[in-house]
C-alpha cells in the first residue's frame, strides 16, 4: 500500500487541503484525511483524452499553409493531405509515430486515450492479421505508458451516392460483420475495445444498428463523429430526409454508451436528442481546421455529459481544448464566464472516463490510480487560494508545471521529462 499526501487534491469540483490518497496494485483503495507530504504539489485526476486519430500526427505542421491549388483552404481540402499521410504509412513508421504522440500525450497528463482506429490495411489489402495496424497503435501506447480504449472504425464509403474512393481504400470493411470480427479477436486478447462507426457519411444506415447491439451486448462505448461540417449534413438530409443526429436518434443509438465527435452544427431540438449521451468536443482542432463551435453550455443544460479529444493532433493539450471549450463561447456571444474551472476540467478527466466506460477520471475508491501532479511552485501558478489555483491550472497551466503523471501509481516521468523522449524524438526525425 502507497499513500500520497499533496497539498492540494482535487475532489468533488474543487481543491482540497489535507486529503490523502492510497493505492495498491495500481487501484485506488482510500481518499482520507492525512498530513501534507508533497508540499508544493496539487493533483488532479490523469488527463482523458477521449477522440485521437494516431496516425495524423504526421501532418502536423504541413497543413498550416494555403495551397495555392487550393484557393479556398478547409476541412475537405486539409483531409486530401490527411489521406495522402495515411497511403504512405508502413505499419513500422506508424508504431514510431504513434509512439511520439502518445509519449507527448502522457508527458502533458493524458493518462488514457481513445484511440479511434481507422487506417486497417496495407495499400494492397488487408495483412496477414487484419489487426496488425490496431496492434501497433496498443503496442505504442503501452511503449509510452499511456492506457488505451481501442476504437475499432467501421468504414465503407465515401459518402451517399458518391463512387468510392481509393485513397479510402486502407479504411474500408466490407460489411459489419466484419469489423465485429475484428472487435472480438481484439476484446477475446484482453483489449479494451469501443465500436466506431466513423459517420453517417462513410457507414451505411443499416450498419449502425447491428453494430449497437454488438457494442450494448458487451457493454462497449460506442463513438460516431456526428455533425462536424455542413455538408455531412446536407447530404444526410437527402439521403434520409433528416440530419445526423436526428437519424442517429431513429435508430436508437443515443443512449449512455453513445459519444457524438463534434456535434457543433444543431438545430435547437437536437440537444435535447442528446440528453443522456456523451458529446466529445475537440476544440484545438475545431479551431485549426475551421469547422466551428460546439455549444457546450447548451449541450451541458440538455443533460449531456461532455468530453475532450486531440483528434487531429495538431495540439497536445487537453487542458487547452478544456478553457477552448469556454474561449469560443465567449468570443462567439461577447459575454465571459459560462463554465466555471472545475466543470471545464470535469470534461477532461470524468467526461472522458464516461465515454471511454473506464474506471478514471476521479478520485474514488475502487478506480485506477492515474493521476497528474503539478508544481504550485511554478511561477505562472503561485497563489495561496485552492480556487485561484484551479483556476489558473484550467486556464493556464504551463506544460513545465505538470511534476508528475501516474499511470497505475507508477510514475511515468523522470524531473518532468518522459524518460524515453530522447529515443521517441530521434526514431520519429530519422523516418524509423
Ligand atoms: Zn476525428
């Protein structure tokens, strides 16, 4: 049995002083009153990262220039350089990448991902074990010692009525079952998995179904990108005379186990749709590609819970997307304050857990023992109020603050650096 004793601690919405936090096998096994061992130090819950696409790390930095093939740059014309990354991708260079990222991710205190899975096949089908690609993304993570929620995408088509397209060709399932296939070798090999279909743009209608009741058969979270860009809507609705979140409702898949990615073009009615299911909002990437704003304070007031991904990896800082959630609503209505610090960081901690279906994202007797320990003593930090320090930790935390981050209570960085940087930086720039 270990006990950790910080000078703060963070328990239902808000800094505590003189609690203490025990573990053993990589549980939590009591939250108590206790004297101040690390003095200096806060913690809060590891960092849940619920939406992450590994393999797009390696645009990073490419896409931040117009092309001039492209006079009017967007989402559609970032996802043709997205799709040229994922043709070239040899199963090794992804391990390499993804084990940079997911480095990146633990030495920001992200302590488990959902990794939403797409890229499947070699160029020329599928490999040997049609998993070799999910494998590789699990083997990194682990390698960098970030927890893992697999989320297994069933991809077919480019989109109702349009011919397919080849640079899709990595992505594709022929049929449900097929994914389910996949799914079951992974969860049968110990793998926490989630069912992914990728949207109703690139799913047929009819798959949804049968995929839900695989996922609510073996009580898996079950993730969808719904609503990010206007014209997955237009299309949706002349497809099905109804928008994505409204025909998701018709099939009965918005429940607790459900997580809308985006969910930022609705109409009034459609919060309510939601109440009860999960949206996960990425707001670093919402703001880079240009899609728009998730209106977080509705969807909170409809019953939703809320949650915070990395998506295309152009940032990792969960935090950032956390205080992005609120800046947008700001600078949108010319108003401050809709959600205080401790719900924003609720979103990134327990909003992720619940639609990861992980035991994180609190501290509570009986769940993992993750957490993220951050220096008070940090310039950017100082104050002697537990409310200002949430506070400037949510809208302000420097990378160079987080001391520690545990995964299981084992400590994960050594003097704040990820001990295995150097080599994940060098693989990563020699194209290893
Ligand atoms: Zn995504």
């Amino acid at each position: 049995l270990s006990v950790v004793a910080p000078e703060l601690l963070y328990l239902d919405g808000r800094f505590q002083r003189g609690l203490c936090l025990s573990f053993e096998d990589g549980l939590i096994t009591g939250v108590g009153p206790g004297a101040v061992q690390q003095r200096g130090r806060a913690l809060i819950p590891g960092l849940i990262n619920a939406h992450s696409h590994a393999f797009q790390r390696v645009i990073r930095g490419r896409t931040e220039l117009r092309n001039p093939d492209h006079p009017h740059d967007d989402f559609w014309s970032w996802r043709e350089q997205m799709y040229q990354a994922a043709m070239t991708l040899s199963p090794e260079r992804l391990e390499t990448v993804a084990r940079l990222l997911f480095l990146e991710m633990v030495a920001s205190g992200i302590t488990c991902v959902g990794e939403f899975h797409y890229l499947h096949h070699g160029v020329d089908g599928p490999y040997a074990d049609p998993n070799e690609l999910a494998w590789r993304v699990l083997r990194a993570a682990e390698w960098a010692g970030c927890r893992m929620v697999l989320l297994r995408v069933a991809y077919h088509r480019s989109g109702f009525g349009l011919k397919p397209d080849p640079r899709q060709l990595r992505f594709l399932d022929p049929s449900p079952e097929y994914g389910i296939e996949s799914l079951e070798a992974l969860r049968k090999a110990g793998v926490r998995v989630g069912v992914a279909p990728h949207s109703v743009r690139a799913v047929p209608g009819e798959w949804l179904k049968p995929l839900h009741d695989y996922a609510r058969q073996h009580d898996l979270p079950y993730h969808m990108h719904i609503s990010e860009q206007p014209r997955e809507l237009a299309e949706c609705r002349a497809e099905y005379g109804r928008s994505p979140v409204e025909f998701a409702a018709d099939q009965g898949l918005i429940d607790e186990r459900f997580t809308g990615v985006h969910a930022i073009h609705l109409e009034p009615h459609e919060f309510e749709l939601l109440r009860g299911a999960n949206v996960c909002a990425c707001p670093t990437t919402e703001r880079n590609l240009g899609d728009g704003i998730v209106a977080a304070d509705r969807l909170l007031a409809a019953g939703c819970s809320l949650a915070l991904g990395s998506d295309s990896q152009c940032q990792i800082n969960l935090l950032e997307d956390a205080r992005q959630l609120e800046y947008h609503l700001r600078l949108q209505r010319r108003q401050r304050a809709f959600l205080p610090a401790a719900r924003l960081l609720d979103c990134a901690t327990q909003g992720g857990a619940r639609a990861l279906k992980v035991p994180a994202g609190r501290f509570e007797v009986g769940r993992w023992a993750d957490w993220v320990e951050i220096d008070l003593e940090h310039p950017a930090l100082a104050t002697d109020d537990p409310e200002e320090a949430l506070a400037g930790i949510v809208f302000g935390l420097p990378q160079g603050a987080v001391a520690q981050v545990c995964v299981g209570g084992q400590p994960r960085l050594l003097d704040g650096r990820h001990p295995l940087q150097r080599q994940a930086v060098a693989d990563f720039r020699r194209g290893n």
